[in-house]
C-alpha cells in the first residue's frame, strides 16, 4: 500500500487567534493591558511579539494610524498569499480592538464584542481582505494541493524561485546573510505540475511577490525572463490596491 502524504492544505495559517491579540491590537500595543480581567494584570501572555508602531494604543498621529494600516495590510496579504489553508479571526477583516486585552474570555462587554458600526478606515480594511481572498480564489497558484519542487518540470522553469533585490536567483550563501530582509518569491503558473479533477493540467498566471522587511524603500529589479509585468497589489498605496486594465 502506498503511503499517502499530506498536502500544503494540511497547513493551518494564521496570524491571530481567539487567544491573544487581535489583529488590531498587534500593531497599536506592545504590552498587555488585561487591569480589566480583575488579576492585576497578571494574566494573559506576555511574549506577544507586537509592535504599536509608535504609541501605545489609541492614537491621532496620522503618520502612525497610516503605518497600522500598511501593517494590516502587510500581513493579511502574507496570510491569503501563502500556501495552505488560511484562519481569519473573526473581526480582524474590519479593525475589531479588544484595547490591548489578550484574555478577553471574561470580557462580556464592548471589549470583546463586535462592533458592526464601521469606521471609514474599516471599511476600507474590510474592503481589502474582500479583495485579497478574491485573488486567493482566482489563481490557483496560491492554492496548490502538493509541495514545491526544487527542480524544472517538463524542462520549464521551476515552479518557484526564491529571487534576491537584483531579481537574481538567492544562492545558498545569501540565505545565511543575517542581515537580508528583503527578496521576492517567483510563483510559475505554467509548472505547478497538477491536474483538476477532469485530468486537465492546472495553469496559471505567473506571480511574483516582493517583500521588504526594512523600515527604508528598497529597489527591486524584476526578473528579466518574462517580457511583461502587471501590478496587482501595492502596500505602498493607501489602500493597497492598484487596478490595472489588461
């Protein structure tokens, strides 16, 4: 009997859970604030590896509320894009805040309720996962029900590429640089290598994803073997969204 292995669909990704932060909370407090629990603030994790992006909590700054947002965006977009089944928290799509409690289980109030009354900024967030699961759903790239394969099929190229700023494959030598916080990740829709349910090859739009971890801008060249890039999605953009006619 052959021993079947599990699919990347056997990966359960997420960012935030019931427990802990919300999404909101992850990038507006760096500590817990559970004094509402009645435990002195003893309880609740304390490792909640978080950054508030400049101010503790609520805030005016426009400078950081944009930076909160990019933040959201930035890891939403890592969660939809990424092989394996995703987890959304619930209200996390729309900005919910539990006002920095991570143990909200004993919370029956508007610390852990959802509020349906949206802000702009959650609407436009809301708006954004919308779209980001509309591309989870439209290219079956993000969606593969076997593991990548560090080789060409069929003599294409392969089916993913690990490119450093210069839109040069990353070597070994670079992966080990300590230092490195930015690459991009080359998805071939032409090699995924499966079939549908009607025994047809699976195919796809090539996808490349640049990530900069860096607080600065970086350029990125993009890689020269396709004649023909077109940008989806852009972080840099106040909502994140670039339309582009084809």
């Amino acid at each position: 009997m052959r021993r079947r292995f599990p699919g990347p669909y056997a990966s359960i990704n997420f960012i935030t859970a019931h427990d802990g932060y919300t999404l909101q909370d992850l990038v507006s407090y760096e500590h817990k604030h559970n004094q509402a629990n009645g435990e002195k603030n003893r309880d609740g994790e304390s490792n909640n590896l978080s950054w508030n992006c400049g101010a503790e909590g609520a805030t005016d700054n426009p400078d950081i509320l944009a930076l909160r947002a990019r933040q959201k965006r930035n890891f939403l977009a890592t969660l939809f894009l990424s092989q394996g089944v995703p987890m959304l928290l619930s209200g996390d799509e729309m900005g919910r805040s539990q006002q920095g409690n991570n143990n909200a289980y004993c919370q029956d109030n508007e610390i852990s309720w959802l509020n349906w009354q949206l802000q702009p900024e959650d609407e436009e967030l809301l708006a954004f996962v919308q779209f980001m699961i509309g591309v989870r759903k439209a290219h079956p790239v993000f969606r593969r029900s076997s593991f990548f394969q560090d080789q060409r099929l069929r003599g294409k190229v392969k089916n993913i590429m690990w490119l450093n700023p210069d839109g040069l494959e990353m070597g070994d030598d670079e992966w080990d640089l300590g230092f490195a916080r930015c690459f991009g990740m080359y998805l071939a829709g032409d090699a995924i290598g499966e079939v549908d349910q009607l025994g047809n090859p699976v195919v796809d739009d090539d996808v490349l994803l640049m990530l900069n971890a860096l607080a600065e801008e970086i350029p990125f060249t993009v890689p020269g073997f396709r004649a023909r890039w077109l940008t989806l999605v852009d972080m840099s953009f106040p909502m994140g969204l670039v339309h582009i006619k084809r």
